[in-house]
C-alpha cells in the first residue's frame, strides 16, 4: 500500500467517525452546498432514478452516496488511492473506458462534478467519456454536469461535446432552470441533460 492509499484511508475512516457523531466536515462553498442541500436529496426523491454512477472521489464525496438515500450508487476514479472514499461499489478506471464496466443502458443518471475541465481536459478524452456515460444511460437517463464555465477549465465546453447533441436539455433536479451558476467568482455552473426515450 502506498503512504497516499494509507493517508486516503485514515482520512476517510476519520471522516466517517465524525459524521457518526454528528461533525460534519465539508467543503464550504456555495457550489457544493446546491449540489449537497439541493440536487442530490432531489434525485433521493426521484422514484425513476434507482442506479446513478458518481464520477470522481475525495474527501469531500464521501458522504454523497448516503445523500441518495436508497439509490444503488456506483463511484469512480482514476486514482486507485481514492478508493477509500467512494462508494460500496466501486470501478478504479478511466471514465473513457466505463463501457468496460457496465452495460449500456443500465444507469438511471451519471453526476458528473468537478471532472470536465480538472483532469478530464482532452478534447477526444472528453467525448470518449461522455459518449461512454451516454451509452450507460437507459432512454430516458439523466446526466448532471457540473464544471467551471472559465479559461483554462471551459477549453472543452458541452456544447463542443458531440455526445452531448445525443441528449435533451432539462431542468437540474432540485432547481428551477437548466443551467444553474452556482458559483460566479469561478462560474461553476451545474447543467442538466436528459437521453430522449426514443435513443
């Protein structure tokens, strides 16, 4: 085990041990706070959403698969060494190649923040990962993008995605519009997408 997957570890059983007394450490910014407070007790609500795969992990996600209550959360990262702090299912891979991992059409949403733009940055890595998610979802899935809508993180935005032309725009759960700046000093934006029925 490396000294990092050891740090991960400790970080995360600590993390859970706080959360069981009631100390809850989060990041405090306005954009997490909507994805925490906002969009995810929305899709716990949602019937329809009974898979969703949760792309990227750290400290600050641990706790995202208990915000979907009863929903069967699968995580993933590319850094083995976060494996501590996702889900209870979980992929260690690339999201270009989630194809590998899961079917088509068998998630019910794919939350996708944080990730365009802070690692997956490569115009054909881009469409890769998210024409995989959009295979992985079921007509009808839904996909969340949340990314910073700013030089150098928006050098690939959705609108240059082809895979995205794959998909309907839609409110994002839990708000009133469908693209959402949560964050104006670096234009974190949340935007939501829908695969037509008919896909």
């Amino acid at each position: 085990m490396t000294f990092k997957a050891a740090l991960y570890g400790w970080t995360a059983t600590t993390l859970r041990t706080l959360d069981h007394h009631g100390v809850r450490l989060r990041y405090p910014y306005r954009d997490r706070i909507m994805f925490e407070n906002a969009i995810l007790p929305a899709l716990a609500r949602d019937e329809s959403i009974q898979r969703v795969l949760l792309v990227g992990c750290g400290w600050y996600t641990h706790h995202y698969p208990a915000l979907l209550g009863e929903t069967e959360v699968t995580t993933i990262d590319l850094d083995a060494a976060k494996r501590p702090f996702g889900g209870d299912q979980h992929i260690v891979g690339n999201l270009t190649a989630l194809g590998n991992h899961m079917p088509r059409a068998c998630l019910d949403a794919v939350l996708c923040n944080g990730v365009l733009g802070w690692g997956l940055n490569e115009h054909d890595d881009v469409e890769q990962a998210f024409g995989a998610c959009v295979d992985c979802l079921r007509p009808g899935g839904l996909l969340l993008l949340g990314w910073n809508d700013q030089p150098p993180y928006n050098r690939v935005a959705p609108e240059d995605i082809p895979a995205f032309a794959r998909l309907e725009p839609v409110r994002v759960p839990g708000l009133d519009a469908h693209r959402i700046v949560a964050l104006p000093r670096n234009q974190h934006c949340f935007q939501a997408f829908r695969k037509p029925l008919s896909d």
